[in-house]
C-alpha cells in the first residue's frame, strides 16, 4: 500500500513554501512511499560528507546540485558522473556548488546529491501529465534520443491497470529493443510496467500533482530504477466540469432523442424563415407525435395550435427546438424550466462561436438551474428517423437504418446527410452538436449504447471537452457497438508550453490517438473515411476469426489488394493443402491457388460462383475479399447477381461472414457495385483500397471490443 | 582522383583465391584508395608487436580478429573495446586468437588488427547492395538500434553526386539527431556526404562489388570515420538487360504508338472472337489509317480486303496486332521482321504468366533478331486517342485529352478505362504492359516525353525489369511531364537474403520509394489515388509558390482542410496584415481572417464570389484551397457558378493558379462539383482529403522538377 501521509506532507510543505516543484530529497520521498525504486544516495552539505556517503555508496557515484531554484540541473554545471574516488568525490563537491553559483547567484543551495552510478541496459522515460480535457495521464518511452529527437512515446489515462501499463510496452515503435538488441539481455518488463503503474497511482491519488518526469529510468534485465525525478504541482486546478449522474443522463436523453411531443420556439409561417423550416421538416417528415408551434402572436401555424409560451401548453414537452435569436435564448430557457421540459434545441447562432462568451456561459447556467439539458447552440438540428423526427431546418431525411451520427461542425454535418442520401446510408440519428456548451459525445453515446435502433456510432469530433469522461463512456460503449471517430485538429494542434518533458511530448495529437485506442474507438483518418467506416461497419457481420482470403479473377487485382491488406493489419489466411485443392479443382492450371487465389480472367461465372461457394462455405475462412475482373465472359452484372445469390444463399444457412469487394472494368462495374451494396454486400468500383479498409475497421473493432 | 589500381589488385587476389569477401587489411586498401577515412591501425601476428602497435597509437584501442573465415567477428569473441595498456594489448591478442579457435577451430587467422578506439559523436552507417532491377544502391541511416530497430534508413542510386549524398542526410527520420542533440556538437554533414559519394563511385567503378557495410562509421564534428568495413563480392553478376539506343527506342515508338497502318493477325469475321472485336474497334473508333485483316483463308473481313501474310501486304506497316494463339506467334514473328513492322503488339496469353518461360524467351529472341518490338504478350492492347486508335479487343475509348496511362495488369487497365470513362477524363493513350517481354514503362517514357499529345503520365507499376533505366529516363521526363507511379506489391517483397547489414535492409519497399523519389516521380499509394492524381494533375496549372490559402464558408471544414494540408506537406500562407485587412472587409466581423479566411456559413454569394476574386487576383497567394458549405441562402449550383464565373475571368486575364474546392452538403453537390470539373476546376463532394491531395501532388511533382 503507497504511503499517502508522507506524500502529503512532502507536498503541504511544498504548497506552504509557494513552491511548484519538489527538491530531490522530497521528490525520492515521493518515490519511496509508491514503491517507485530510486538509487540509494544521500545528499552532502559539505565536500568532507559527500567523501563519507560516496564512501558508503560504492564507487562510481553520480554527483548532482540541489536547490529548489535550479530546474536544469545540466545547464547549471550541475551535474557530474563517473566520480570513482573519495578524492574526486570531495572535489567535485566544490566543484558543483561553484558553478551553481556561477550560473545563479542568488539560488538556495541545499547541498549536493550522491547517487549510486547505476548501468542501465536501456534507458526509458515514465511520467505524467494533467490534459485540460483527459486529465491525468501517463507516459511511457525510450529515453535519450529516441523519445527526443524521434517522439517514441505513448500515453494513458491514469490510474492504469497492469494490463494497460504492459500494453505501453508495445505500443511504441522502438518495442523491440525492449527485448535486448545486438544479443543483449532484455529488460525486466514487469519492473517498467510496475512501476508505470505506480506513477499512474500517484497522480490519480494527488491531482495537485500536474507533471511527473522519472527520466532517465534505467532498466534492466531486474529492475527499473528512477534515476531522476522531477515533480510539478498546481494547486489551483481548474473545476471539474459539471455531469449529471448516468440514469439522469439517460432519462433526459431517451425524452430528448425519441420525444412524444416538442415545442418549436419562433415556429413562423413565413416562407424561408427557420422556424418555418423546422415546423415543414417535422410535419413533412412525418413525425407523429405532438407539435407546438410556440410565437407570441400567433394562433394557428400550419395547421397547429399555436401557444405563446411553453407554459400555455397543456400537455408535456420532451423538447423545445429554438428557433430565436441568441438574445432571447436565457428567458426562454426559463419557460422551459418551468414547463420541466428536459431537453432545448439550440438553432441559433451568436454564442461563443462568435465571441460571446459570457452569453453562452448565461445560457449554461440557466439551463443547469432549471434542469434543461441544452443541445447546441449553433447548429442545424438533429434528426432520429425511426420516429420520422426531423428537428431541424435541413431538408427531411427519411432513409432509416441502424448509424448514428453527430458532427460538431453545421459543414461536416451537412456532408453527412448528402453522402447518407447519395449513398443511401440507412441512419438511425445525425446530431449537431455546434459549440457542445452542454451535450456533448458522451451523452449522446449514452443514449445511443442503449438505442436498439443504433449498431455503429460515428462522430466528428474537433475537441472533447471533457475527453475524460468521454473515455469512460466510449471504452463501455465500444464493447458493444463500433464507435467511430474523425478527431478533426489532428495537425494544428502544435506544442502547449510545459515545464517538463512529458508535457512536451504530451502536447500534439498522439494523446488523442492513445486514448481513443484505449477507448476501443476506431479512428477515421479523414472525412470520406469517417462516412464510408459509419456505411461500412453496420452491413459487414463480426468476423469470426482471422483469416482473409482474398479471390480474385485478376492477379494484378490480387497484389493490389494484398497491400491493402498489409495497410490495415489484415491477415491473409495461409492456406492448408486440403483447401488449396479444393481450389484448384475449380481454376485453370495455370490459376494460382494460395492467397490469393486467382481464378485468372478467362474464366465463367460458374468458376466465380463455385469459388465463392466454397469460400462462404469453409469455417476455416473468416471474412472473403473479392477483387472482380469486367470481362465479355463474366460480365460485370453476371458476377453481381451470381455474387448476391452466393451470399445470400449462404446468409440463409446461417453463415454470415464478411465479405467486401472491389470491382475493377468499364463503368458498368458501378451498376454492379450499386446491386452488391443494395444486398448489403460492401462493393466498390476503381479501388482496391476502400473496401479493404472498411474491413479493417471492422477487425479493428472486434479486437478491441474482445471479439477476436 | 581513387586509386582504381589498388582496388583492382585487391579484388584480383581475392578472385584468384576464391573468395567472397575482403578481410580487414585489404578492406583498409580500398577504403584508402577511395579516401574513406578509417582509424589508424596496424596488424599483430604475436602479442608483444600487438603491444607495440598500441604503444604507437596510443590509448585506449580496439582490437579484432583477422580471419577471411570469420565474417561475424563479434560472435567468435573476436571484437574487444577499450584496451587501455601495453599488458592489456598483449593479453587481448592472445585472448581473440584463443576464443577465435575455440569458434572455429579451422578457420585461417590472419593476426589480430589494432585500431585507434575514436569517440564518436553519433554512429551511422553508410553502405552499398546490387538490387536486381536498379543496380548499385548507397544506403546511408543511423547507427546503433536506430537502424537495426527502427530501419530507418535511405537508398539513392550509385553513383551519386554531391547533392544526392547531402540529401540522404534529410531523409532519415531522424535526421535532427545529426545536428547534435542534448546541447552536444553535431555532426560533419559536408564529410559524411563525401563519404557517400565516395562509397557510391567505388561501387559503381567496381561491378564485381555486390554489397558493402561501412558500420559503424563515426560521426564527429570535424570527420567521418568507417570503423569497420565488410566488402562482398559477386564475381558472375547476370548479364545486363539489352537495351536499343534512345533514337532506336524513339524512332519505333513513335511508329508503334501513332502507326499510320495496322495489321490484324488473325482478323476474324465471328462474332466474339478477339479477332473480331480489335477489326470492330479500329474501324468504329475511327481510325483513319491502313487497316489490314490478315488471314489465311479469308479474302475480305468488315469490308477490307484480307490478306494471308504481312508480306503480301502492298504497303508500309507500322504494327502488327495479334489475335492468334501463342504457339503461332514466334512464326509469324519473323514474318513481321521480313516486312519490317516496327512493333507487334501481342494480345495472347500463355506466355510467363502460366509458367510457359521458355517460349516467352523464344519469342523475345525471335523479335530481337527480327527488330520488330513487342508490346506485351498477355495484355488488352493500347489506345491513342489523337489517332483514334483503339487497338484493343475491349471496348472503345475517344475522350481525347492529355493523360497517358498504362498498365501492367489487364485488371488495372480495365479499372483505368472505366474510371476515365466515368470521370470524362481526356486521355492520350491507355496501354496494357502485361509480361513485359520486351516494351516496357522507360520505352514509353521515352515516346510520351516528346508527345504534344501528352502532358502526364500515370503508371501502373508491378516490378521494374529494369529499373535503372526506368531512374534515368523517369528523372529526365519527369522535369518536363509529371510522372505519378502506383507500385504494387509494396507490402509483399518480404526481405531478401543478404550477408550483408545494408543488403537486409535493401530487401522491402524502401528502395522503390527511395528511387522513385530520386526519379522526381510521384508516386501514388492507392489505385484511386493513381486515378485522381492522373485526372487531377493534368487540370491544375503549376503553381507559381509555396502560399497556400484556403477560404471556406464553414469552420469545420477549414480545420479539415488545415489537417490535410498538413498531411500532404503544403504551406498555409501566413496572412500578411494588409491582405487580412482586405478580406476583413468581406466577412462579417465574427469571421475569420488569416488562414483559414472563414467567411462563415450564413454569406451570400457575393461573399464567396469577392473573397475569391481577391484571392485569385493576389500575387501572393500561389494556390486556393476552398471548402464550400451547402446553406439556402447560397445553394450548390450558385456557389458553382459563381466560382467557375471567378476563375474563368482570372484566366481570360492570365491568371492561372491551382484552384481546388472541397464540397460538403447534401446531395445537391455533386452536381455543383460536376459542373467545376467541367471547367477544370477540381471539386469533390463529401471529401476534404481528395482535392488537397491532389494539390499535394502538383507540388511534390513542382518541387521535384526544380519549378519551385
């Protein structure tokens, strides 16, 4: 069990003093008290005690300067290593104090500190870091050059478990030399992820603690020892972000979501205006529940009874979209409040988008006073088709299925709804979240995890702000329904000023890439990607299994898809001898069997179908990728249909694996595409790639989510 | 000047006693003679001269064992570091000539080798291999597990020049560590640079030298030193492929590609038969030159008069098509040759791609000794376009235009014809390059180089037969043409067995990507990618600078935008005062200027129209990244206009830089983005990847022509 008091005087001492970091005597008490291994040392006040204790270490020792007013100990002339004698050992003493001096002459030197001189097998860097959205996080990487210069370095979020801590081992690029290189002995890696373990303990347990650096960490084949610590705090940190309880979260999402009646605030009968839109979009959608156009001096709107305020209405209200400018938002929210209405819709813009930040922090607090969640403001709505609720001044969308989808910018979402139509993506919901000043991913993932309308979420995300219980939400959700993420940002985000290393490092998007990993998130890389992942992962079923065959009926495709492969962690079945002929039984001699197999391009449909055939119908392969070839003799609708029929034949035996395909010939190959992904069969024309990373994603998702 | 006499006695001796290696004595001559510098050494036959020797040195040293039958010396305890006395020199002799016998108790030992012990700044390591395709490679990475772990490390054709050598020092990963890291000195860039030059024309000089380690070499401020050298050699390398001269390859090109008369061996009357449909393409596609059935039996097939043999035609013929089975081709090769037709292009398969080697090699010989080229065997044929030529039994192709694609995939081609077909891409010519036999991707370098009809060329790419003449023609066509390469099989090499460091790591797609880079091709990662930059890269002019400006009507796609920017190496132009000030007056006050400018989303068209007007019309911004939101207030088809109207007026005033437009919105778009790419202006619907990829394309292909 760590030692809780002692770090809490060490650090009430510290905050006493107005200091923000530790000296070296209290950072090792620091370490001690969470079994954080240091080298043994003492520290000398005078060249006669660092003979002694230098005497009592062992020769060589390492020598460094302390004082509270001297960070960069190095750049100080403070530090020396290698000292092998009592004589060097007092020399050097003066030596140290000397320089510091030199380099600052009004530092509070506390003496010098005398360490074991340790020979590490490798060097590692642990530490960690406070994130304004993620909080407390831990790092891990190779010390030197290699976290320096190449940036090998990965995080999670703290406390870590033992399985997360070992997983750091192997998440960096270097991982290897973790295992001994050039024949050397391997590093203790139980010791590293202990003692990462431990860090991450320490900053959970003290959030005053904002920056951790144990760097260098020498490991070797027993240990993992803390050469040098640096401790930074920050005793005035910033309030935790308000969040509802889950059952709260949920029960005022669920209302918000599937609503039996909405109030639409500013609802007009004036062609072009937004309150007209909205009012057109819910009744031509065909929304069946309740509608309350809301206007002061209205009676009748489209056909509705109209009301003056939420308050005259006689029944409940789920929802109140807003369709009024920003000014008359907060008074409103009141109405709401009153009318206990648990959700608000805020169309309009003019918030913090814009500048006006004060305005939208009125409208938070507000909402919060009186118990309205706020969805927005500054965005176009929200749509949930299975209840034909079309919440927004959009055109109607009416093409049902099981995405979910939310973007936080009005662009991205537009771009949503036209590839969802053009692709005829069924979707179960697309949510603007505009500036997020209340609703935010994970009440939406809260909604949606329970949502037996939705199977995949897809989000485009520019920040979290509140990353952390994103995380929480997101690891929960990810096991049971894919969770996509386009984090938008990822290369403007540059280096935020810290103090130490760690926070460096910690300062560009490989936080976001390490936690939406933890997270079981599938990260979209771009926009088209994001789209086509959301389309991709619903249709395709979880593979059982790793192994990818790939069929094709040209070899040039087959090389193609194989790289593609490669790209996206996909494993080519290698195939047993059994099942090679049984191949070849249908193939020309000629044909290569393996994996790929290629039918060659002279072949029929009947050697398409019987290929296919045997594939769906072999437990040992577990997801099918077919590269088609436009022939005259396989026409590109020929293979379509015999592809659909194949599929679907085996769909009805109770085999369901994936299978995607990429289709290569003249135009025709779109028609086939088209008929293959109305059979809920991934198709593509003039790509390779595409259908293979959508597969990907998928496996992707089963591993993390434990499928696999 | 080398000393090539010295390295000939060197290698002569080894020849003479049948080795494949050097030892470290003769490895030191030949290092001399190229003035790669070495440390000071001598070599010890017993222990006291080994004392001697390091007497002379000074300490401490380095010893080895010298043994032709001990490559890896330091596996046979033959490498001690750090001997620091006369008694320790002579006890070590005595210790490696132990443990060296106790390794292999046979093996012929030489002495022991004495070396200078230098204290590096930073080790890397420069070396030579033989590729099968491109010949003599340098390699050059950094030392230690930087290389051995991480791989990182980069290849350039031998010889290089000054230049070449520098840049390899930029185009490792870590290259920042040769500028010292931690405070410390960085490294002798201008000596390194000379020692791969120097290394790069040893190889070349010496054929017979297959692979070369100079590993480590030791960085320091001041020098570049080869600590330990390991020269193999291959004294029975493969004949080099043939290859006609230029004017050759030209003049027989320039015949086959724009042929004035065309034979049709085999030319059929029946329906289905490849026979038939080449007759059908060349006549319905408009060919207006000769066309000549030949057939033995027939008189007239489509109403032209047949012939039994080329050699009873009465004229001149510039190709031979064939459409007869593969055992009758060598025959009616030599036909061909009698009538001296420049080209055959050989339509059959049954050649290497089912196994049948020999009589591929048959036919190759037989042309060879004929003169008549060949295009293929095992391919769809070829189109160009100027001449109406479609000489293919698929079907026609005639949106004429200024790409030049090719194929080395039947499969791929098909995709190349469907996509241009769908995208109305112009094309120049399509050719399929099949087995290669003969004509293959620098042959067609050689005629597109000069073709007005071509001013990019996309190629399809599977292996290089001849990779170095595909280097140095691609690196001279690619500073008039943009060349953009799809190599497949990226992924798939696996590594080749080498004795050597630098061989291993010679053996995956690092040397394709290096090469190509050299040649000034771009080079595509995906089949789409190969497409679009083909249709792309022919419609965007060249741009005239680095600046970069996007202008976008929604945040979100700005940040989209930004990060693929980024992702594709291009420079946001940093806004200068007087240019924010200028849009400023565009955009409402709660917009964006600087770079993104963001209009916002709720602009009219006169906003797009103006804002894009000054970006057009200002010298400093080089190239307009535009990211349009889908709103009511400017719907898609008005955006589109206006944006064409834009551009079409800068260029009737001379003014043609890069203009690319990202659309989102619904569905409407993609009409919009048709309508741009009707006026070659690019636009993609639902993507903000593809357009900036594209630009990316253009600028890599700018960079490397020198334009920028």
């Amino acid at each position: 069990m760590p030692n809780q008091d002692a770090v809490r005087a060490v650090l009430d001492q510290a905050r006493a003093d107005g200091r923000q970091s530790l000296n070296a005597d209290e950072a090792k008490i620091v370490c001690d008290a969470y079994d954080i291994a240091t080298p043994d040392e003492g520290i000398a006040t005078n060249a006669d005690l660092a003979g002694d204790i230098a005497d009592d270490l062992g020769y060589p020792v390492v020598m460094k300067i302390v004082s509270p007013d001297i960070l960069h100990k190095t750049d100080a002339g403070g530090v020396v290593v290698g000292v092998d004698s009592r004589e060097g050992a007092m020399a050097t003493f003066d030596q140290i104090i000397d320089s510091a001096k030199a380099y600052q002459a009004d530092a509070d030197i506390k003496g010098v500190q005398i360490q074991q001189q340790l020979e590490p097998t490798q060097e590692v860097i642990v530490g960690a870091v406070t994130d304004p959205s993620f909080g407390k996080l831990v790092a891990f990487g190779l010390g030197g050059i290699l976290v320096e210069v190449l940036r090998d370095v990965t995080f999670r979020l703290a406390p870590t478990d033992a399985d997360q801590a070992a997983s750091m081992l192997d998440d960096i690029k270097g991982a290897e030399i973790l295992d001994g290189v050039r024949g050397g002995a391997g590093v203790d890696r139980q010791a590293i992820s202990t003692l990462i373990e431990n860090v991450s303990r320490l900053v959970d347990d003290f959030p005053e603690i904002s920056e951790l650096d144990l760097n260098p960490v020498f490991a070797t084949s027993d240990a993992a020892t803390a050469v040098d610590a640096r401790v930074l705090f920050d005793f005035d940190p910033p309030a935790p972000r308000f969040r509802p309880s889950h059952d709260d979260i949920l029960a005022a999402m669920t209302r918000i979501m599937q609503p039996d009646a909405v109030a639409v605030i500013g609802a007009s009968s004036g062609e072009g205006k937004i309150g007209n839109s909205v009012m057109k979009n819910l009744i031509d959608g065909g929304y069946a529940g309740e509608i309350y156009p809301i206007h002061p001096k209205e009676t009748e709107i489209l056909g509705r009874q109209c009301y003056a305020s939420v308050t005259d209405v006689p029944g409940n209200i789920d929802i109140a979209i807003f369709c009024i400018p920003a000014a008359f938002v907060a008074a409103t929210l009141k109405q709401c409040g009153e009318k206990k209405i648990p959700g608000a819709v805020l169309i309009p813009s003019g918030f913090a988008e814009v500048g006006e930040h004060e305005m939208q922090a009125e409208i938070v607090e507000v909402a919060h006073e009186n118990n309205v969640r706020l969805m927005g403001p500054n965005i176009y709505g929200f749509y949930y088709t299975h209840k034909n609720l079309c919440a927004t001044f959009c055109t109607p969308y009416d093409e049902k299925g099981k995405v979910a989808l939310s973007s936080q910018s009005g662009g991205v979402g537009m771009a949503i709804i036209g590839f969802s139509r053009s692709a005829k993506m069924g979707v179960s919901a697309i949510v603007g979240l505009g500036n997020k000043a209340d609703i935010d991913e994970d009440d939406l993932l809260t909604f949606f995890e329970q949502d037996p309308n939705t199977e995949v979420i897809a989000m485009h995300v520019e920040d979290l702000k509140d990353g952390r219980a994103f995380a929480d939400v997101a690891s929960r959700v990810s096991k049971k329904k894919p969770v996509v993420v386009l984090k938008a940002g990822r290369t403007s985000m540059g280096a935020r000023a810290a103090n130490s290393h760690t926070g460096a490092l910690a300062g560009d998007d490989r936080v976001y890439d390490a936690v939406l990993k933890q997270s079981g998130v599938i990260r979209a890389q771009s926009l088209n990607d994001m789209l086509e992942f959301a389309r991709g992962l619903q249709v395709l079923p979880t593979p059982k299994g790793e192994n990818v065959l790939i069929l094709t009926g040209a070899g040039g495709s087959g090389v193609l898809l194989s790289d593609a492969c490669a790209d996206n962690d996909l494993s080519l079945m290698s195939m047993p001898d059994d099942l090679d002929a049984a191949f070849r039984e249908f193939i020309p001699p000629f044909g290569a069997a393996g994996n790929p197999v290629d039918i060659t391009g002279g072949e029929p449909p009947t050697t398409y179908e019987a290929t296919i055939n045997l594939a769906l119908n072999e437990d040992r392969i577990h997801s099918l990728v077919i590269g088609y070839w436009h022939t005259i003799i396989t026409p590109p609708m020929v293979f379509a249909e015999l592809c659909g029929r194949a599929v679907e034949e085996a769909r009805a035996k109770g085999i369901d694996k994936p299978v995607v395909c990429s289709l290569v010939g003249d135009v025709e190959i779109e028609q086939a595409c088209e008929y293959l992904m109305d059979r809920d069969i991934l198709a593509y024309p003039y790509t390779a790639e595409k259908p293979v990373a959508v597969l990907g994603a998928k496996y992707r998702w089963a591993r993390a989510a434990g499928l696999l």
